[in-house]
C-alpha cells in the first residue's frame, strides 16, 4: 500500500488509541534512531503507527536505522493539562509537516451524512 493511501487512512484517527494496560494511558509513536548506542527521538509525537511507520521510511534516506517506536503516556502518572494539550498540539503538527512531505493536505474525513 502507497504512502499516500496509508497516511490517508491515518488521518481518519483524531486522537492517540488508549493502552488497554494502563488506566487513563494512551500510545504515542515517534521516530527513532540509534546514535553512540542511545536510542535518539528524531520525529513525532504521531497519533499512529501507520503516521511513525510511514515517516521513519522517509527518514531512512537521512537517518540509516530509523524506526517507529511507541511509548505509555498517561495523564495520571503527571497530571498537566497544558502538556496534555500539548502533545496534541505537536502530534497534529507532526501530521502535517508528514503530509506537506508526502505533497498531500490533510484529507477531512466527514461523519456520514454530514453536510458540507
């Protein structure tokens, strides 16, 4: 499947999926690589795999080794509504930098039936 279609598909989730192991946690992907042996965040925060998967790939040219990884960010363990919004705020501009890399706009996906 095409980058494009991918990222498309993507862009249908609005939020980070919720970790099922935590109570109030949610996965966040970013790009890494590995330097002097350390792993080295290099993009991201993503909302999905598919987003970090998709990245990493276009990083490789630059970064040999990159690679999704994903993280437990829970608001518990530290309770901060402004880092909460926050990470959005940088997962939603890490989607679009992606797509201005990729040539595309962010697709608008509508509720069925929805005017427009």
């Amino acid at each position: 499947m095409s980058h494009h279609i991918r990222f498309a598909e993507a862009c249908k989730t609005k939020d980070f999926t919720t970790d099922p192991g935590t109570i109030g946690g949610y996965v966040v992907w970013n790009v890494q690589r590995v330097r002097d042996g350390e792993r080295v965040e290099i993009e991201g925060p993503f909302f999905t795999e598919d987003e970090a998967r998709i990245s990493a790939e276009l990083m490789r040219i630059e970064y040999r080794g990159a690679r999704a990884y994903q993280s437990t960010h829970c608001s518990a363990w530290n309770p901060d509504v402004n880092r909460e919004i926050a990470i959005r705020d940088d997962a939603m501009a890490a989607r679009m930098i992606l797509a201005a890399q990729l040539g595309m706009e962010i697709p608008k996906h509508r509720a069925q039936g929805a005017q427009g």
